[in-house]
C-alpha cells in the first residue's frame, strides 16, 4: 500500500505528461490500421463461435461411439487423437 501512495505521489509531482500528436495523413493510417485489428478481432470472435459448436458436434459424435460400442459413458475421448481411453479413477484427498 506505501508503495501505491509513493507512485501516486511521483506521478502528481512530475506535472502534465507531453503529448505529441501526428499529422492529419498519420493519423487517417493509424485509424486505417486499427479498423483492420477491429475486423480481424470480429473474425477471431466468429472462428473461435464456430469451432466451439464444431467441437461440441465432434464430442457428441464420440457420445454416440460410446453408446453404439456399449462402453461406459465415463471413457475418455480425445478429440486431438479422435482415440478413446478408459476412464480416469477420480483422485482422493491427499494426505
């Protein structure tokens, strides 16, 4: 906490930062660059939707596996590998 009243202190005592600002044409390209992060990060968003529904209908189709082998419906399943394990025994409390 003394630490954060020190710097808080520091900041007020080194008065007003210089801003320095760019010219009409810079700025038109920063504004440029930073609507394309804004598009891409849209992109991002839609990608990271899909391969969640995508990876839900991957694991609902190892379930059906599951079910049509007869085998218990704890046996792991990794979707990297598309290979089935048995079922981990849950850990107990240490000791």
């Amino acid at each position: 906490m003394r630490y954060l009243v020190l710097a808080v202190l520091l900041l007020m005592q080194a008065g007003p930062v210089k801003e320095y600002v760019p010219t009409e044409i810079q700025m038109l390209r920063l504004q440029n660059a930073q609507k394309d992060c804004l598009l891409a990060y849209d992109r991002v968003k839609e990608a990271q939707a899909e391969y969640q529904k995508d990876l839900s209908l991957l694991n609902l189709a190892a379930d059906t596996v599951k079910q049509e082998n007869h085998w218990d419906q704890m046996t792991q399943f990794d979707p990297a590998t598309l290979k089935f394990s048995e079922a981990k025994a849950p850990k107990g409390p240490t000791k």
